[in-house]
C-alpha cells in the first residue's frame, strides 16, 4: 500500500556546495581557472601532437586520445558545478542527470581502457623493441582506441538504464557535487531489489577497476624485468623515463578512483565523499597535461617551436 503514494522525483538538488554565495564565489573561481587550464591544456597537446610528424608515434597518439577523452571527462560535470556554484537553484532533472551520469562514466571507462592499452604499448615498445614498430602499427593503435571508446560508452547502459525505471520519493537532496549511481540510489524507494542492485554496481564498478589495474602491474612487471637486465644506468633511465609520465597519471587516477569505488559497505562523510570526487574528476585531469607536457621534452621542444614562431608572426 505504501508503494501507492510513491511520486517519481523529476529534478534533484545539489546539497553538497556551500551555503554561503561568498564561499560559492570563492570555489568559482579556482574551478574556473582549473577547467580553463584542462580545456586549453589538453587541446595544446592534440594540436602539438597533429602539427608534429616526428610525433605521430603510438605513445604520443594514445596521449592525443587521452586528451581528447579528459576534455569530455571534465565537461560532463565541471560546467554542471560551475553554475551551481553561482545560481540559487542548484538543481538538475532526472534526464539530466541520467546523461550526466552516462558520459561521466563512458568517458571515464574508456580512459581506464586506454591507459591500459597505453600500459601494453609501453610493454611492447620495451620488451620486444625490434618487433614493436611491425605490431603496434597506426591501424592497430586506431582500432584499440576504438575498442576502448565502444568499451566506455557500453559498459554504463545497462546500469542507466536500470536507474532511470526506479521510483525516487521523499528528499530529493543529492548529497554530492554532481550525479554518481550511489548518491542517486540513495534516494530511490528503498526496497530489496534497490539494496542487491547497489551491490551489483559496486561489484561491477570493483571488477572494471581491479581488472586494469591487474592488466597494468602485469606490463609494468615485464617493463622493470627488462629494465633490470639492461647494464648501463643511462640506459635504465632512458627506458623507465618512457613510462614515468603514464605510470603517474595511472596512480593518481586510479588511486582516487579506487578510494570512491572500491569501498564497498564503507561509508565516508559528505566532506570525504566530495574531496574524494574532487580527486579523481577535477584534480586528476588537471594535473594529466602538466604530468604529459613539462615531463616530456619532445612536447615541451613542439610547443615552444610553435611558440617561438607565433611570436615572430605577431612581431
């Protein structure tokens, strides 16, 4: 009889932003400046990467790609918190933030599968160097790619789809900065089915993490054996100094992802939950084209080339 006066929610409310409108300026306004740099950031190490023959290799393709995926990674819910942050209504509608849910999650699966790929060409450019150029060929570098998009974008239907048939009643009081499935299945009409379904989405989102995670230490074992057996220090440096930048952004991805979606039973407080969140879809992307572009030298040589010759365009 209670299921009678269920009314499906329409729209949900952010209630994880500050209160007060000076605090909302004053997170405005650094996460402004922290998209702007993620936008900018990754579509300089795209065209650099384009503009540069010498860098049409498979390592510099995955990064383009990368880059690519982070700018739609962010776009999915920094511009959603931006106007939060600033607008009295901090709402969104259920179809808004169903979608925002699927792109977040597609974009952010296909970086997972990429960076996994990136991991295998790493394994193949170090441990078979004479067979590498003949393996990982541009059609074989596209076609990964491919997979890992068709992979992201696949994985997370089922589970919007399941979402989007749920009754939410009561609070409709999201207590996040943007739509997450645990935040949302939160607020649907628990019963059984609700209950089993949460645990089926965190033991899908556990099997997706831990497997390329599993994928990944594999290729770095069989990257640091060969490295181990090379004589020359120089020689050592040069080879782990081709996998520092992706190793980097792998652990700092994946650790915040890791702390969110790994927890299972565990609960965090509303300010672990956000800062956690903050992690792995603001601060990770952010540091992505520092990690890419001032670790690498043959991007920081391109961009300066080009630097260099808008200068004496303009001049």
């Amino acid at each position: 009889m209670e299921s009678l006066n269920w009314t499906t929610a329409q729209e949900f409310i952010f209630s994880a932003f500050p209160c007060s409108w000076g605090d909302s300026v004053i997170c405005f306004i650094p996460l402004l400046f922290v998209y702007a740099f993620i936008v900018v950031g990754n579509l300089v190490i795209i065209t650099v990467v384009q503009l540069n023959t010498h860098l049409h290799t498979p390592m510099y393709f995955f990064i383009s790609a990368l880059s690519f995926l982070e700018i739609w990674y962010t776009t999915a819910t920094i511009p959603k918190m931006l106007s939060g942050l600033i607008s009295e209504r901090r709402s969104i509608s259920l179809n808004g933030c169903l979608l925002q849910m699927y792109f977040f999650h597609s974009t952010g699966i296909s970086e997972v599968c990429l960076l996994t790929a990136m991991a295998f060409d790493r394994y193949l450019a170090i441990c078979s160097p004479l067979h590498y150029p003949t393996i990982m060929t541009p059609k074989l570098c596209a076609q990964l790619t491919l997979v890992c998009c068709v992979c992201g974008f696949i994985t997370p239907l089922p589970e919007i789809a399941w979402i989007s048939t749920l009754p939410f009643c009561g609070s409709n009081q999201l207590e996040h900065i943007f739509c997450d499935f645990l935040p949302v299945l939160r607020l649907a009409c628990t019963d059984i089915h609700t209950i089993i379904m949460i645990q089926v989405v965190d033991i899908v989102h556990a099997v997706e993490i831990i497997t390329a995670v599993v994928l990944i230490f594999m290729s770095y074992v069989g990257i640091v054996a060969v490295i181990l057996r090379i004589h020359s220090a120089e020689g050592r440096r040069k080879a782990f100094s081709t996998c520092v930048s992706h190793l980097t952004v792998f652990l700092l991805f994946f650790g915040s992802v890791a702390l969110m979606y790994l927890r299972f039973s565990a609960t965090y407080s509303l300010f672990w939950d956000t800062a956690i969140a903050l992690a792995f879809a603001v601060l990770s992307p952010f540091f992505n084209p520092i990690i890419y572009s001032l670790r690498n030298k043959e991007i920081k040589e391109a961009i300066k080339k080009h630097m260099d010759q808008a200068r004496i365009f303009f001049s």
